[in-house]
C-alpha cells in the first residue's frame, strides 16, 4: 500500500490538469483537505457553498473547461444542490466533491448524513458513490469524462470519510491511473455520437440551399462544442442571419451584419419575427426552450426544421425536425458547409435577398428603444448598461443575475466574442452573478470581469465579495438597485392588475456601499446620469479588489419587447413608445 | 393490464443505485409502472430490467432517450407483445378445504401448474406461464378464496426469426 484515498484523491485532480478548487471543508471532507495543503491546486475558501458551485460554473463557462467544486456531507452537499440544477439545465461540465459519513454510518442518520446521491440524482449528468479507496482514480476519470464529453454537465463524487482519512485502515491503496480506454471500458453504456449522419448532413444541405427565408437559431451547444468559427463560416457563406439564445450570446458577434440576437420572449421584433416568418430554421445546439418558442401551437408555423443536437433526447422534445441530426454542433456544422460546397456556388441556392431585406427592413423599424430619464429622476437601468458597454473592455465578461437587469444586459450589451457572457438561463437562478463573475475571473484573470446585479439577487449571495476580497480577486459589480424584485414586480403590474405583493425591497436598506466596503469592496453610490460615466471609469481602474457600483435605477421601467407568457410570438409586445409602429 | 401498456427492457450495468436512477425517470413523470423483474442476464456484469409501464407513446419515447442517456444502461428496446415471447411466475395460497379440494387440483392441473405446499385447509400453488394466463387461473381461484398472491412481473424476449 502505497498511499491512502485523500492523497489520491487530490492527486487525481492534479492528473486531471485541475488548477482551481472552490469549496469549504468539513467534518467528513476534511481528510481531503489536509493533502491540499502540498498541492499546487489553487484552493479558493468560499464563504457558503452555493457560492463554491457557481464560481465552478463561472469558471466553465469563461475558460471551457470544467469547474471543480468541493465541499463536506449533509449542509455541505445540500447547500451546493441549486448550482449541480443550475449546471445541469445550462450544461456546464462541472465536478462536485462531496464529503460523505463512514460507510458504516450510511443509513443510519449520523450527524451531517444526508442521502446526497438521491437528493442530486435529477440534477446532475452523474453521480456516484465511491465505496473502496482504489476505485478514487477511476471514480474522477469517469466523472472528469462525463462531464466535458457529449452533452456537458454536472457530475458529483460522494466520498465516504473512511476511505480517505489515513488513520483508517480502509483508506490504504495502491496508487493506479486508469489508461483511457480502461476508463471507456468500464462505462459500456456510455458513447457520445459526435459525428452526424452523413446522409442527414446531405438532407440539410438540400433544404439548405432551397430555402426562402431561412433562420439559424444558435443556442449555448454552439459554445459548447467550440462552434462559433464553423457557424461564422456557415453564416457567412449562406448570408443567413443568425439569431442566438441567452445561452448563446456571444456565439456569433453581435455586430456582424448578420446577427440579429436575442429571441424569445423579451427577445428583440426582428430575431422573434424574423423565426416566425421563416421557412427554415437552422436550430444548432439550440433546445427550443419555452422562453424562445412561446406557444409552441403557433411558433414558427411555416418553418420546416434541421435540428443539430448531441443530446438524441432533445431531437423531437418540443418539435418535430424534417432533418434531425445527432453530432457535436462543430463537427456537423462543417460537414454542412462540404455539403454546400458540394452543391455548387451561390447559383446552386436561391437568392435570400428579398428576405434579408425584409429582415433589415424590421430592425429598422424596431430597433431596441428606452426613453432617457429627465433631470431628478432615478436613473435608466439601460442608459447605465449602454455606458458600461461603452467605457468597459470590448472583451469584458459579463455574468449576471436573474431579473430584469439579465435581460437588459443580454439585450443591451454587445456580444462580439464567444464565451464573454456568463448566466443562468435554464434555471434562473438568482444570486448566480457574483460567484460566477468571480469563478470566470480565476479563470481568466487577463479580462475585465463585470457582474451585472439586481438588489434581489446581491442580496442571496453578495458574501462571497468577502470571499472576492479575501483572495484578491478584482471582480466589479454594477448592482441596478430599483428597490425591488423587479421583473416579478412586472409581472404583476402587467398581469396581477398591478396588486404589487411582496416585491418591494427597499433602495437603502441596507446600504449597499456600507455593506460592500464591509466586505472589503471599493463602493460607490451613483445617482444622476453624469456620474454614471466616471464612476464606470473609476471602476475599470481598479484592479486589487472588488468593485461595488450601486446605481439608483427607475422601479417603473419594464423590459421590453415581451411575449406574454402563454401566448404566440406573433402577438410580441414593443412596448409603449414603439406601439401602432408599421401596423 | 392497463389498455396503454408497453414493455421495455433495458439492460443495464449489474451494479448499486441503478433501478433507482431508472425508476425515478418514471417517478418524476408521474408515471406508475406496472411490473418490474430484474435479475442479472448471463454475462454478470449486467442485469436485465422488464418493465411494464402505463404510457401514451409519445410521452414514453421521450422517456426511453432520456433512460438511454443515464450512464449504466447499455440498452434498451420496447418489446412489442406481438413480436415476442413473455412469461410471468406466481405463487398463490387458496383456501381448500376437503370439498373443493379436488375442484382446485383439477385447475391447476388444466392450467399446468404446481402444487407447492399443502397444509389442512390451505393449497400453495405455481404457475409460469403467459401473464394472461395468470390472470385467467387467478381469476377462477378467486371464488375460493385467495389468501395470498404474489407474482413477479412479466420478463420478455423478442421472439425468434423463423426463415
Ligand atoms: C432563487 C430564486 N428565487 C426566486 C426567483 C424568482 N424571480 C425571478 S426574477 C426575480 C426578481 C429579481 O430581483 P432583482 O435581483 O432585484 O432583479 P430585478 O428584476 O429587479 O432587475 C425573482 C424573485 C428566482 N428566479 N430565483
Ligand atoms: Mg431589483
């Protein structure tokens, strides 16, 4: 026996090329932390563990690869529950350590036990239950392939204290790492197609070529399997225009003459319509999430479909493709651009022009609109996004929370590089933006990193700044403070007969700069335009500490366009100063 | 049997946690299956899972893509009952008393059953046979007086090509 589980276990992870832990050890954990201590791994302390599983996910999404999070049996696990959902649902490769009691006290409630596999067993892509100290090498090969393989997800490790504690007997082993094909050996049920059907691939380019009024609707598996050059090519080489998903923003750039953004329902006129109208629509990684599809009855009704996905399970979920195809986004996407090519020049496709035009005839008419405040009033929460776009970085990364300020900064913000926004989208998880902006931050201390916050959200996980201060990692908050928990204070204005119950919060307590120099953050409160500039300015001069801009922002303010829930994207709302345009 | 009745089997990794993580797909829809046998196939390392589930088509497919993404099945497909060859074990205790006594054995034997146990009023029988046929014996038992029942759910395999 020449090691014990807790170091192969830490030793495992620097096999596994892991740079970065985020976590908070335990009782049943803390045999594992100790052999931290002489490893090169970089150990981030967070100050709860919903905080340890976002900065995972921050770090995935910013980096593309998968984020490590570990923390000890029962609170632990428990607390780290919402990001395994949150990762799950957005597909972000992901690898959770879960401290477990002796496994002789499984079963039988002892103290910090709780049934963690079953609790996460709907929200991960994986978990297991290591059960002897040689299987730990296997146990995170398996879990470091599944999650960054097919379609990428969570996967937690539950690891029983005895097996890892060195003065226990059970955690004795020999040292052995698992070859690759050891590792695709022993999961049998377990092989990703990444390659699309050629004789589908040659379907979609027929259909393809023949279209009218063609759409491409990116979705977040276009980042996901490092598409954005292969879609820009397809684009490009087609002139069909691209709308991309909240998942997706950034996947294509959003000044590129082609680019329409954000669909669905507070998506822009043109992206919505534009899929409405359509005759094809190129889904690529994209999942037909009920947010961008509002009614399925009627959501694009003459549209025939090719639907490109690594998940089988979502080819026919919500909507029937003419040409389902099984593959990694990447791989397909440039055997559609051969098969095109094999097809012949522009002459072998019809001419799309009359239809691009439309297109740009309704973004002209359309484009996104917000009146400026006037003078005393509380600021506009898109003026102040329109001046950090401005003043930050071209390369800024973005994460936001879940709210009204998530969709004006998807709407607002201009994506013109993969992998620059980080959000919730399929859970909507409030408090998802500060760890996650400082999880994309370790993982890519070269860049400006901007969390765009509601006062709701700041208020579920703005401790981890604590943790941000502590490891000196600069991270800037822009918290749009309207006083309330305002897209549900929207929702019942617009659908409750404005009966506002139970979204107020207050604009002052607490008072978020006290609070944010508390936690070892540069604050600053901003009230009128003219002080929006300088003090982005300020901001984006710091880099030793966190940052805490507080804007007072206008409560009234709604976003805009919307789809009312229920209802068909053609029935899309432009809101008051666009309303009876071109009808 | 429920009229929307489809039979799956799955083959799966012969380890801990597995029929969990495949109820729960079931669980989850609300879904109640109906019968469940699952015991290693002939290679240990995997077991075979029948299951009997009450599902409209439609909503069953989505359910079988997502059982083939979970990481131990290896397989599955939906045995069509027309297309293959099914059977089902059940053990019943009827009461038999000394005048219906012969009536029961005369049953069981029709049926190709067996006779068990035999206690003073009591008669333990088996049956393996098509799971229609179990309904029908259990049926016709019914008047005597069922004690107990238990059967183990129907286990299936594609029947075989004849040409
Ligand atoms: C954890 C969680 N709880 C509740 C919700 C429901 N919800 C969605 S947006 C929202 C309000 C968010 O308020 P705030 O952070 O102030 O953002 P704003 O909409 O005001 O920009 C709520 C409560 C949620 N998405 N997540
Ligand atoms: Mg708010």
């Amino acid at each position: 026996m020449n090691t014990n589980g807790g170091q192969a276990l830490i030793k495992s992870l620097e096999l596994e090329g892991v740079e970065v832990i985020f976590g908070l050890p335990g009782g049943a954990i803390l045999p594992v932390y100790d052999p931290i201590l002489d490893s090169p791994i970089r150990h981030v302390l967070v100050r709860h563990e919903q905080g340890a599983g976002h900065m995972a996910e921050g770090f995935a999404h910013a980096t593309g690869r998968p984020g490590v999070a570990m923390v000890t049996s029962g609170p632990g696990a428990t607390n780290i529950v919402t990001p395994l959902a949150d990762a799950y649902m957005d597909s972000i490769p992901m690898v959770v350590i879960t401290g477990q009691v002796p496994l002789a006290s499984i079963g039988t409630d002892a103290f910090q036990e709780c049934d963690t596999l079953g609790i996460t067993r709907g929200v991960t892509k994986h978990n297991e239950l290591v059960t002897r100290a040689e299987d730990i090498p296997m146990a995170i090969r398996q879990a470091f392939h599944i999650a960054t393989t097919g379609r990428p997800g969570p996967v937690l490790v539950d690891i029983p204290k005895d097996i890892v504690d060195p003065r226990n007997p059970a955690s004795a082993m020999n040292w052995n790492w698992p070859t690759d094909a050891e590792v695709s050996s022993s999961m049998p049920g377990y092989k990703p197609t990444t390659k699309g059907h050629p004789k589908k691939i040659k379907e979609a380019a027929a259909l393809i070529a023949t279209a009218r009024k063609p759409i491409i609707y990116a979705g977040g598996g276009i980042l996901k399997a490092r598409a954005a050059e292969a879609l820009r090519e397809l684009a490009e080489l087609t002139g069909i225009p691209v709308v991309t998903t909240l998942m997706a923003r950034g996947a294509f750039p959003d000044d590129h003459e082609l680019c329409l953004g954000m669909p669905g329902m507070h998506g822009n006129y043109t992206a919505v319509t534009s899929i409405q109208k359509s005759d094809l629509l190129i889904a690529l990684g994209s999942r037909f999430d009920d947010r961008v599809t509002g009614k399925v009855d009627s959501f694009a009704p003459d549209a025939r479909i090719i639907h490109v996905d690594i998940d089988p399970a979502e080819l026919g979920k919500v909507r029937r493709a003419d040409v389902p195809i099984v593959g990694d986004c990447r791989l397909v996407i440039e055997e559609i651009i051969k098969a095109l090519n094999a097809l012949g020049g522009p002459e072998s496709r019809i001419d799309i022009t009359p239809w691009r035009q439309q297109v740009s005839a309704w973004q002209e008419l359309y484009p996104l609109v917000y009146e400026q405040s006037i003078d005393g009033d509380l600021l506009k929460p898109q003026y102040v996004l329109e001046q950090l776009r401005d003043r930050s970085p071209a390369d800024t990364i973005v994460a936001s929370g879940v709210g009204q300020h998530q969709m004006w900064t998807s709407q607002y913000w201009k994506f013109n590089y993969p992998y620059t926004w980080v959000n919730s989208g399929g859970l909507g998880t409030m408090g998802f933006s500060i760890p996650a902006a400082i999880g994309a931050k370790v993982g890519r201390p070269d860049r400006t990193v901007w969390a765009v916050d509601g006062d709701g959200c700041f208020q579920m996980t703005a401790q981890e700044l604590v943790t941000a201060a502590t490891e000196r990692i600069p991270v800037k908050i822009a918290l749009l403070n309207n006083a309330y928990l305002g897209m549900v204070r929207q929702w019942q204005e617009m659908f409750y007969g404005e009966r506002y119950s139970e979204v107020y919060l207050s604009p002052d307590l607490p008072d978020y700069v006290k609070w944010a120099e508390a936690m070892g953050c540069v604050a600053l409160r901003v009230e009128s335009p003219d002080e929006v500039g300088p003090a982005i300015d300020k901001a984006n001069e710091i880099n030793d500490r966190p940052v805490v801009l507080e804007f007072r922002t206008d409560a009234s303010e709604k976003v805009f366009p919307m789809v009312s829930p229920g209802t068909s994207n053609d029935q899309i709302d432009v809101g008051p100063l666009q309303n009876g345009l071109g009808r | 049997m429920p009229p929307k009745y489809h039979v799956l089997s799955v083959l799966v990794e012969n380890r801990a946690g597995v029929l969990a993580r495949v109820s729960a797909l079931f669980a989850r829809r609300g879904y109640n299956i109906y019968s469940l046998a699952v015991a290693p196939t002939d290679d240990e390392r995997f077991s075979r899972i029948t299951v009997v589930v009450d599902v409209e088509q439609a909503p069953l497919e989505q359910v079988v893509k997502q059982l083939n993404k979970l990481i131990h099945v290896i397989k599955i497909s939906e045995l069509d009952p027309r297309d293959s060859v099914e059977r089902e074990l059940m053990l019943v205790t009827v009461k038999a008393p000394a005048e219906v006594r012969g009536q029961i054995i005369e049953l069981v034997e029709l049926f190709e059953g067996r006779i068990i146990d035999v206690g003073r009023d009591e008669l333990a029988l088996s049956l393996d046979e098509h799971p229609e046929r179990l309904d029908d014996l259990e049926e016709l038992l019914r008047p005597f007086g069922i004690i107990d029942l238990q059967r183990t759910g129907r286990v299936a395999l594609p029947k075989l090509e004849r040409s």
